[in-house]
C-alpha cells in the first residue's frame, strides 16, 4: 500500500515541477513592440522591450508608469490592480482631446513620455538606465523580428 501512495506522492510532484517549468518558459521576458494595428506601416524599427528586467529594476511600484487607467473623479491617471492592459488598448494612432480639457497621448506619444522621460531622468540623475535616444530604441536589426515565428509583438 506504502508503495502505491509513494507513487502517487511522486508523480504529482513531477506534474508539479513539469508545470511550473512550463509555465516558466510560456512567460515573454522580451516583448517586441511594434503595434501594426494602430500604425498600419512603422516609420521606424520596432522596440525590443525586457518587461521582467524592468520589474526587476523598477519593482512593483513602478507597474502604473505604464500600467494605469484615467480616474475621472480625480482627473489623473492611477493603478488599479488587477486593471493591467497594454498600451495600445487605450492610446491611438491621434492625441485625444478629453472632457476635461486635458489630453490623452497617442500610443507613440505615450511611450515617448514614459519611457524616454524616465530614461532621461535615471541618466541625469546618474542612475544606471536602458537607451533613450530615437537609434539606440528604434535599432535597425529589429525588423527582423516582426512577424517570426516565436516572437511576442505587443498589441497583436
């Protein structure tokens, strides 16, 4: 009977270990962003953007630098968990003019704004950061991966 168990006991265990590696791998660390479908023909090369090294570096908190909704009632943007989608789910191809007077960036303003404002400040404060120049982002070799097998491309 002790042996059946031990079987059992071993086997879910492998399962267990066989999913988490799985689960492990099926997670993109590097996206490619491209968003054809908001800008129908890039101008430039796509960005390859390294979500987990930014987590890491930036840790949790820094999820609503890119991760937030437009709260009416306080008229500013927030994080609210469980709320995470991408960009392109809520910035155009245009910027938008808002009830309110203010104005939502479009998709490409909207990274420009974020991520090169944050890179620059990480710089002059003389921080360690990731590129924030239009060539060092918008690398040439990059075309290659849009559209190869394996490839994430953000928003499609």
């Amino acid at each position: 009977m002790f042996k059946n168990w031990f079987g059992w006991i071993a086997g879910i265990c492998m399962l267990s270990v066989a999913l988490m590696v799985g689960y492990g791998f099926a997670q993109d660390d590097e996206m490619v962003i491209a968003h054809k479908e908001v800008f129908k023909r890039l101008e430039r090369a796509p960005v390859v953007f390294n979500h987990e090294k930014h987590v890491e570096v930036l840790g949790d908190e820094a999820c609503a630098q890119c991760h937030h909704v437009y709260n009416e009632e306080e008229g500013k943007l927030v994080y609210e968990e469980g709320e995470e989608t991408g960009c392109a789910d809520c910035h155009g191809l245009k910027d938008e003019k808002m009830n309110d007077g203010s104005t939502k960036p479009s998709l490409m303003n909207a990274y420009h704004i974020s991520c090169v404002k944050c890179h620059r400040k990480l710089a002059k404060a003389g921080k360690k950061t990731g590129s924030y120049t239009c060539g060092e982002c918008h690398v040439k070799v990059n075309w290659k991966l849009i559209n190869t097998e394996g490839a994430h491309t953000e928003g499609e």
